[in-house]
C-alpha cells in the first residue's frame, strides 16, 4: 500500500504534536511493509527527497510564516500528491485536506484533526473564518476523518457523524526516566519546572508566566521555569528569560533531544486553552513525570486527578496555586506519575495507532 501522509511542517520531527504523530505512525507503517511518503516544506539547505527510517521524506517550497505556511505548501502537496498517486492521501490539517479534495483520481481521503483551538486575540477575523470554513470542507468531503478524542469528534459532528477516535500514542521505551544527560538548563539544586510547546496563548504560556509573581517567595527561589519551543510570543519569553535564576528559554529543539528534559525535570505545567490529546503530555506521564494541568479537550476525556494535577482556575493565580500544591505534596505527585505511567503503557502505544490506522485504511479502500 502506497500511503502518503500530510499536514506536517518537519520530518524527521522538531517539536509539534503533528509532527511526531506523522513521524512515528509512519515509520510504523513502513515496518508493515507500507511505502510512506511524508510531505513537508524544505529548509535552508535541506534536501528535496531524503529517505528517514524508511519514510520517503519530499520538501517542497513553502512561504515560512505563520500566516501563509500551510496554504503556500498547498500547491506542492498537489504536485507531489499527483505524482505519487497514492493508495491513501492521509491529511493532518485543513489545507492538506482540502488539497485532498482536488484530484478526483483519488479516492482513498482520510483527515485527522489533532483538536481544535485558535486565540483570537492571534488570528484576526479573516483568518480564523477562513481556516473554519476549509475545516468544514475537509472534514465532509474525506472518505473517513478521525480525531484523537471525544471531545473533538463531538465537536466535529456538525459536520458528520461517522468520525473514528483513534488516539495518539508515546514510545515508552524512549521515553522513561533512565541515564538520560542532564540538559544544562535543569539545576541539579533546584525545582526544574518544564513548559514544552507552541509559544501562543493556546497554550498558555503567557498565563504561566505570570503565575510566576504569585507563588509563595519562599517557593518560587525553590524554582526554576525551562521553556522548550518557539511562536508568537517568543519575545514575551525571551524577555522573563532575562533572569537567567528564574527563567530559561532554549527555543526548539529537535524532538529527539526531548526525552532527556522530561527525564530530568521534576514537573511539567501545561496551561492550556484549548487542546486535543497532547503528545508532549503522554511523553512525559511515560517518563514517571507529574504533570499539571488544565483538563481541557482531550486531556479531560483520558485523564483526571488519579494521574495528574488539575489547575481548577485558568488565572495566573490558579497555575501558582496547581504549582504549590506540586511542589509541596512531592509523594503524592509522585503516586499520580506513578499511576500515569502504568496507564500510558497499557493504552497509548503507537504500535496500535499505526495497526488502527492501517486496518481504517484498507476498510475504505475496499
């Protein structure tokens, strides 16, 4: 089976829940015996076709901006897309969706979406309509579309009823605490608090911050904040990032290299708005590290208090107070990333996403 899959911005993968969800169902399908070819823009001095644990890795030119990235990429995934001929197009966003759509030579459409969550105050008017509207498209016109979690499928429903939650998974014998170096932003005599992801309001990286001023002082000079990613509102972060005692900001790093910062760190705070199943959330609860969180999107429909700490108020104040409970209650957070682990094991494997997707893929090939 000839498959190619869609909608990623990096293979192999820098941060970012698409692209390691495209990188690792991928190379799994390849283990199967399926020929993948994974399409994403090309980068300074990157190679147009380059072959990467057996996927057929093809960049092709794209604008990079956070505006036009993923439309500018529409008319290279329409060429490659009709050069291959694919068995199964398998898109992971609108546009790569709706280029989907185009060719009626195929017939095989299948479109994953990873959750749903835009801030205005990041997107005007125009943008956030017009990426609803291709959305809408996209999610009625595959030949299947399938989610990571109940809370985005019923909110896909408008549009169609017969969507598959198939969720995503995490390598657990890549991710675990284990002699992994200790990154040198993470202090040995210190509380290492890790945020990972997109820097956008979505995320909630701004409410992290400023969570910062209201903990007790007598934990915050306990504490130190290492962010791990890039986006809109990298100046923000660069400037807390100024006191270096308080705040480190290291930008992106390659996904690889992740492993080693939950393995050392001993919290990961995830104050999201808005979010489907977070990978970096299922990498870290396989690395036995305790999480807080809001338990919003996906993130509520898998998990609860047994496995996590939930911030009960989305405020600067709520975060500080989620973090103090953390940090003062070791044991029993301890307890939860314990029973998050088990958990992660027994139900999240991208072995079975791969098998999920691969079994989806022939029923509607048929």
């Amino acid at each position: 089976m000839r498959i190619c899959l869609a909608g990623a911005k990096s293979c192999p993968p820098i941060i970012g829940g698409i692209e390691v969800f495209v990188f690792e169902v991928g190379r799994r399908m390849v283990s199967e015996g399926a020929e993948v070819t994974v399409i994403v823009p090309r980068g300074r001095n990157q190679k147009r076709t380059e072959d990467v644990d057996g996927i057929s890795v093809r960049r092709i030119r794209a604008i990079r901006n956070r505006y036009s990235l993923k439309m500018s990429m529409m008319p290279g995934e329409l060429r490659v897309g009709a050069e291959l001929r694919p068995d199964v197009f398998h898109a992971n966003d609108p546009p790569s969706g709706i280029v989907s759509l185009v060719s009626s030579r195929w017939k095989n459409r299948v479109l994953t979406v990873h959750g749903i969550g835009i801030s205005p105050s990041e997107w005007s008017t125009p943008f956030r309509q017009a990426g609803g509207f291709l959305q809408k498209l996209a999610v009625r016109g595959a030949d299947a579309v399938t989610t990571t979690d109940s809370v985005t499928a019923r909110m896909l429903s408008r549009y169609r009823n017969d969507i598959t939650v198939i969720p995503s998974g995490v390598d657990t014998r890549t991710f675990r605490k284990g002699d992994y170096p200790r990154p040198s932003t993470l202090e040995e005599d210190k509380v290492n608090i890790l945020f990972i992801g997109r820097l956008n309001k979505v995320k909630g990286v701004d409410i992290l911050l400023a969570s910062l001023a209201h903990i007790d002082p007598e934990v915050r000079k306990r504490l130190k904040l290492t962010i791990v990613g890039d986006g809109p509102m990298a100046a923000t972060v660069r400037e807390h990032s100024l006191d270096a005692r308080q705040v480190s900001w290291i930008g992106e790093v390659p996904h690889a290299e992740v492993p080693a910062y939950l393995a050392n760190a001993d919290l990961l705070v995830m104050p999201s708005r808005s979010e489907g199943l977070p990978i970096t959330m299922l990498e870290a609860m396989s690395s036995s590290l305790p999480v807080v969180a809001t338990t919003v999107g996906g993130v509520g429909a898998y998990f609860d208090d047994r496995y996590l700490k939930k911030i009960e108020s989305l405020t600067a104040q709520g975060v500080a107070n989620a973090i103090e409970y953390a940090v003062n209650n070791k044991n029993e957070m301890s307890k939860r990333a314990k029973a998050a682990r088990s958990l992660v094991e027994s139900q999240f494997s991208w072995d079975s996403v791969a098998s999920a997707y691969l079994k989806l893929y022939e029923k509607i090939a048929i």
